[in-house]
C-alpha cells in the first residue's frame, strides 16, 4: 500500500476510508493545499486497482502541481468517519457517478458536499453543477446551436419516446442514454439493420415492424429488436 499521509489523525483511523495507493506518488510535505478524490467502492466504471481508470492519474497531476492528494471511498457507513476526514481538506474532487453504486445514498452524499462547500472549501464538481450540466437533456439545450444537433431530443413520456424515436432514428444512427450516469449502462447504439435512412430529417417515421441493430455500450453486446419490440 502507498502513501497515506492522513491515515490516523488525533483520535480518528481513517483507514476504512482507503483502497489501493500503489501507484499514488506520495504528497510534498508542505503542500500547497490538501486534495480528495472521492470514489465509492465497486460497479463497473472500476479497473484492477479498484479505482476510476483517471483517479489515480489525476491524484498523481494534483501532487506534481505541489498539493497533497489521494484518492478515499465513500459509503454510508462510513459517513461520519468520510465527513470528519473532509474537515482537514482545502477541496474536494468527486468521482462518484450519481445512483451507480449500492451502499450509498446520493441524496445523502450531495447535501454533504453542499455543506462542505459552504463552509469555503472547493467541490469539484459541486452537486448542483452536476444537476445542471451532467444530465444527458443538457446537449437537448444546445441542439439549435452550430454546435449543436437538431435531431437531440429528451424524452419525458411514453409517448414522447414513441413519437421522437420513430423520427430520429429514421434519419439516422442514434445513441438512446438515461438521463444520468456515464458508465455505459443503459446507454445503445441503434442503427437500422437495412440502412434505409432517409435524406432529410422528419421526412418519414419508422414502423413498428422494422429492424435495429442495437450496441450496447457498457460491453459492447449486440441484439437486433423490431421497433415495436425496443419501444416496449
């Protein structure tokens, strides 16, 4: 195990907080500022060394600027423990993919950043930035720009999905994602098995009948469903 430069500290033992720091350079001894990754344990975002596949390299980036930084886990559980833990740090980096993980508690998690952003310390990214711009419906608000897609569309309904869906994907390949997370669950390629896409958007609407070829892209399976069928 690497460097834990916070491990016990006056009456606390942090140690529950902590994973694999192998690879984590150790922190200047007077450092700029005191940094925190925050992770949660296991899902599927998580490589061999049970971190974020840019956790560690981003710990390593904050300690060669001349902070002190290293990557903990949150869970309910340990909430009191992660909070007194979070009293001594200048900011905090959250790697968290929001409603992901079991044993945390999202709502739980965000009110603590909120509260530990006012008291003057820095949350990136703060939970409310994250409602704001980490849902999916965000590049919905740009789809007029030059930017942006005239085709990106959110579906709130049943039948606003019917209808959008039997339009867009008739022009052509779509990407069909929740409106949270970013691990690959739940997100498809879709693209139609016989290609017939037409030239201009809105120029017709698919039929129940026709056939997708869908990539799913947490592994990469694919399945081919009708339309009628995926719409389900």
């Amino acid at each position: 195990m690497g460097n834990m430069w916070s491990a016990i500290t006056g009456n606390y033992d942090f140690t529950p907080l902590y994973g694999n720091l192998e690879s984590v350079l150790p922190s200047p001894a007077k450092p700029l500022a005191k940094l925190c990754i925050v992770e949660a344990r296991g899902g599927t975002d998580k490589k061999a060394d049970g971190h974020r596949g840019d956790t560690v390299s981003i710990c390593n980036g904050v300690i060669k600027a001349g902070c002190a930084c290293e990557p903990i886990y949150y869970s309910d559980e340990t909430y009191d423990l992660f909070k007194e833990y979070l009293s001594s740090m200048d900011g905090v980096i959250v790697r968290v993919n929001p409603g992901s993980y079991e044993g945390i508690t999202q709502s739980k998690l965000d009110s603590l950043m909120r509260e530990i952003g006012s008291k003057g310390k820095v949350i990136m990214s703060h939970p409310d930035v994250m409602i704001k711009m980490g849902a999916k419906d965000a590049l919905c608000k740009i789809n007029g720009l030059s930017c942006g897609l005239p085709d990106t569309l959110a579906y709130y309904s049943e039948e606003e999905l019917v209808a959008g869906f039997k339009k867009t994907a008739a022009f052509q390949p779509r990407v069909i994602k929740q409106n949270r997370g970013s691990q690959g669950e739940g997100i498809w390629i879709i693209k139609l098995k016989d290609g017939n896409y037409c030239k201009s958007f809105g120029e017709r609407l698919l039929s129940d009948d026709e056939v997708l070829v869908l990539t799913e892209a947490n592994d990469n399976h694919v399945e081919e469903h009708t339309v009628g069928e995926f719409l389900e």
